[in-house]
C-alpha cells in the first residue's frame, strides 16, 4: 500500500515534470525561430540569444533527472534520502548559465572591438528584432508558471530552472534593444548589437553566481537564517515541560530541511512522559516545515543548583 508521504513524492514529481516539460516545448520552438532570425537577420545578438535558449533545454533535461532521483526514499546507502540530487541540479543549472554568460560576451566584446578599429558590422534585420519580441514575451510567460509551482513544491532546482527562463527573457530585452537601436539608427550604429549582447552576458553571469553560492552553501551545510532556527526554538520552548533548547543544529537538504537539538525537561519526569512531549515538539516542527523534515532530539533533565555549579567549574 502507498502511504500519504508517497503519494505526496509521486504528485510533486509530477508536477515538477509537467511544468518542465511545458517550459521545455516553448525552449524548443523559441531555439528553432531565434537561431533562423539570427541567421536571416544578421544579428550576432540573436544568435546567442538562441543559444542561451538551447542552454535552457540542457538544464531542463537535469531538473527532470535530478528530481527524479532526489524523490527516491531512503535507503541503507543514504539515511538522509536524496535531496542533496536537487541541490546538485541548481549547482548544474548555475554553471550552465555562466558558461552561456562568459561565451556570449567573449563574442560581444570580440565583434566591438572589430567596429572599433574600422570592420563594418552588419545591420540587423527586423526579423530579429520580432524574435526578440516573441522570445520576452513567451520566457516572461515560462518563467512566471514556473516560478509558481517551485513556490508551491519549494523546489529549488525548478526555481532555479524558472530564472534561467527569466534570464532567457532579459537577455531577449536587451537584445531587442540592440537590434532595434541598430536597425532604426541605421548601419553606423550597428555596433549597438553587440553591445547588448555585452550586457546580457552581464545579467547571465550574475544570476549564474546567485545559483552556484545558494547550492554551495547546502552542499557545505551552510545552517538556516536565523530567523527560522528562531522559529525552531520558540516550537520546542512552547512546550510547557521544556525549559531550554542548546546544541542547535539544522542544515538543507534538498527541499527538506534537517534539525538536531537537545531540550533540557524537568528530571523527575517519567521516560514516557519525556517521549510524549518530544514527540509532540517533532509534530509541531513536522506540520511548520513540512512532513520531510529530517529531526533529531536529545531530552536531557533539567541541571539543578548542584549539577549546574559542578558543570561551570574548571577541569
């Protein structure tokens, strides 16, 4: 039989698969149609701008593997499941976005240097410039469905797929102000083109390094802000037998989150009375962070006079 925790792993997954792949059909069609404007429309701007949307579809293939794999429920090899797969994603995503970032401006600075010193760049046509329109319009639409699923899952890899949509679209506004500064102004400008293409790399890049810190720090087991890990200690200090909380650990995995705490509860309660109130600090954390939590906590009896001198004095 399924149980709800299954149920509920299977229905996320598939809903990170379906916005994916959604995602997913509009990056296809948008590669196809920038990569021919470019081409038809001599604009180096749009040309990259469809290969940072052939990027996209490099990382939406990872989401939908790693998801997939981070789903997967414990096993003896991994007590702590498999969400750490999620936050590799975001790190692959990140990488992804600043090798686009560094390859677009490395060929953006190449072409205005050739204008600088005398080569003529050619005017962009306008075709490029309606598959710039058409690309903001539809990555803004991408981005905006996507970030509302990985809102509603706290998926950190498909937010991390829904701004690289974002910088799809960002990068298509920039480059629809090149091209239509260049094809307005007439060819003297033309140079205008690569220039966006300049500062579009810049947006990639930095977007890239938001990406790459965020999954280094769970991957080096960064804790939580602080407010959350204030939020753990007024859960178990609610509790009425608890009269402190010390030895606070928490960490991210995944889209789950991991505690580990001693609680300090009156010594001359029974063993089973202490259980019962440590259970209860564990539903209360489980029904605010969400059934996934991993949680850890150690009851101790609560130091008298006697015990808490004897534990202040020098060895």
């Amino acid at each position: 039989m399924v149980n709800a925790n299954d149920k509920d792993t299977l229905s996320r997954e598939r809903r990170i698969f379906a916005v994916t792949l959604k995602g997913s059909v509009i990056n296809f069609l948008l590669v196809l149609f920038k990569l021919a404007a470019g081409i038809l429309g001599h604009s180096a701007a749009m040309i990259a701008d469809g290969i940072h949307s052939l990027s996209d579809l490099a990382t939406d293939a990872v989401v939908i593997v790693m998801v997939r794999l981070s789903s997967r429920p414990e096993d003896s090899d991994h007590d702590y499941g498999h969400g750490k797969y999620e936050t590799l994603a975001t790190a692959i995503i990140g990488l992804a976005l600043l090798a686009v970032g560094v390859g677009i401006c490395v060929k953006g600075v190449t072409d205005i240097y050739h204008a600088v010193t005398g080569t003529p760049l050619r005017q962009p046509a306008y075709v490029a410039l309606v598959a710039a329109v058409v690309s903001v319009v539809m990555k803004e639409w991408a981005f905006r469905f996507t970030a509302r699923v990985a809102r509603q899952l706290n998926s950190s890899s498909l937010m991390a797929n829904a701004w690289h949509h974002r910088s799809d679209a960002l990068s298509s506004i920039g480059t629809m102000a090149g091209i239509g500064g260049a094809i307005l102004l007439g060819p003297s400008w033309a140079v205008l083109d690569p220039i966006a293409a300049v500062v579009v790399s810049l947006l990639i890049m930095h977007t890239s390094f938001d990406l790459i810190g965020r999954s280094i720090d769970e991957l080096l087991e960064k804790s939580l802000p602080q407010d959350v890990e204030d939020k753990i200690i007024s859960i178990a200090t609610a509790d009425p037998e608890v009269s402190g909380v010390h030895h606070l650990r928490t960490r991210r995995i995944g889209n789950n989150i991991a505690i580990e705490m001693h609680v300090r509860m009156p010594g001359d309660i029974s063993l089973y009375e202490a259980h019962a109130h440590a259970s209860g600090i564990e539903h209360r954390l489980y029904d605010c962070f969400g059934p996934g939590t991993h949680i850890g906590i150690h009851v101790e009896p609560l130091k008298d006079a006697k015990d808490a001198a004897k534990e202040a004095k020098p060895q």
